[in-house]
C-alpha cells in the first residue's frame, strides 16, 4: 500500500469515528435532557431537526471522501514523472 493511500485511510477512519461520536452525541443529548426537563423550561428542538443537522455533515463528509478517494487512486496509479537535471 502506498503513503497516499495509507493516510487516505487513515483520515477517512478519524472523520468516520468523529461522526459515530457526533451522531451519538446527539442521541445520548436527547435522553439526558429528556430527564432533566424539570430544571429548565428552555423549548426543545424537534428531533427531526435536530437528526437532519446531524446527518447532513455525513452526506457532505461521504461526497468529500468519495471525490478525494478518486484522485488518490489517479495519482498512485499514474507512473511518477522523473526530474530532467540540468545537463
């Protein structure tokens, strides 16, 4: 496997856990503040809302990641050009 490709994946697998941990979050929030309703009297987001604003960094990350994995593979798969010194 080549360097590319390695922090390729390497990236891809941070930005995947960072949205597992965004998307929990934002269930995990739900449930807390469902119990701690007593405290405040702050009105609550809809949950759909509140779902779709998680998601959408997902589609968006999903498109980047597809685009870039792309020029990747172009790039590894191209013959590296060598240098014409001076002569």
């Amino acid at each position: 496997m080549s360097l590319p490709v390695l922090v390729f994946v390497a990236c891809a697998v941070a930005c995947g856990v960072a949205q597992v941990a965004i998307l929990l979050s934002t269930v995990r929030g739900r449930a807390t503040t469902a119990v701690a309703t007593n405290v405040t009297t702050l009105p609550r987001s809809r949950a759909a809302v509140e779902a779709l604003w998680a998601l959408v960094p997902v589609v968006v990350l999903a498109l980047v990641l597809t685009a870039t994995w792309a020029r990747v593979r172009e790039q590894s798969a191209r013959a590296p050009e060598v240098m014409k010194v001076a002569q």
